[in-house]
C-alpha cells in the first residue's frame, strides 16, 4: 500500500545515497510506500542532466523507480488541480504555489498519499498531508 509520495528533492537525496534520505525513505521502499509523481521524476532527470556522467545516473534512477511507483496525471488529477489553484488564488487562499508543484499535490490529494519534501509551499494546500524534511539534513554527505 502506497503512503507517501516523494517530491524532487528528496528523490534526488534518495538516488544519490544521501544518508537521511536513505535512512527515512528505505523502510518505505522495502515495505512499497513510496510513490513519485512523473514530474519530480522529470525534475530529477534535469537536474542529472547536468552531470557528466549524467547517463549512469538517469539509469540509477530508472532502477530506483523499480521500488517507487510512478504516478502519471490523469484526468481526476488534472481536475483536482483546477480544484487547487481556485482555493489558493486569492481572495480565497494565500496565493498559487508553482504549477508543477499543484499537480504534485493534486496527485497525492488524489491517490491520499502524504507529500514528502523540503517545499514549505506545499503546507498551503488545503488537506494535503506534508512531511516537511529540513532541506539541509538531506544536503549531508
């Protein structure tokens, strides 16, 4: 059963063996909680883009993906995002958070999966359930 859906940066932390990152996320893995969305995985390969050895790390990623099941949009997430930006624009809400970052709510409000990410943004999504990591601890080598 799918309990968490990991955002970008935490994805990265994970595939580059940080050690918070692999100490929180790999009881997930092994127990098959953890989900992604295929954005944070479109995020995670430009980001690896620019490393030289960039191809070895887009393949590590698509292993990774074995043990942590993609989410593609369709369409209840898409309509949940419309859903989502009319509560944060104002004068309802505090303002829109990023597109890509929407449709990662969306997603997780969605399947009812808990966001994880280092994006306080996300704390402003009405009845989205976040696990904001300190953005530094997953920094750590």
């Amino acid at each position: 059963m799918r309990r968490y859906l990991i955002d970008t940066a935490p994805l990265a932390a994970l595939l580059q063996g940080r050690p918070r990152a692999a100490t929180l996320m790999r009881p997930w893995l092994l127990g098959h909680e953890a989900a992604t969305s295929v954005l944070a995985f479109a995020e995670v390969t430009e980001y690896l883009s620019g490393f030289p050895d960039a191809a070895q790390r887009q393949d590590t990623l698509r292993v990774l993906l074995r043990e942590v099941t993609p989410y593609f949009l369709t369409y209840p997430i898409l309509e949940r995002y419309t859903e989502i930006r009319r509560q944060l624009r104002p004068p309802h809400g505090p303002g829109l958070i990023g597109d890509i970052d929407t449709l990662i709510a969306a997603t997780a409000l969605e399947r009812r999966l808990t966001v994880v990410t280092v994006d306080a943004d996300f704390q402003r999504v009405p009845g989205l359930e976040v696990l904001l990591l300190p953005r530094a601890e997953l920094r750590q080598r």
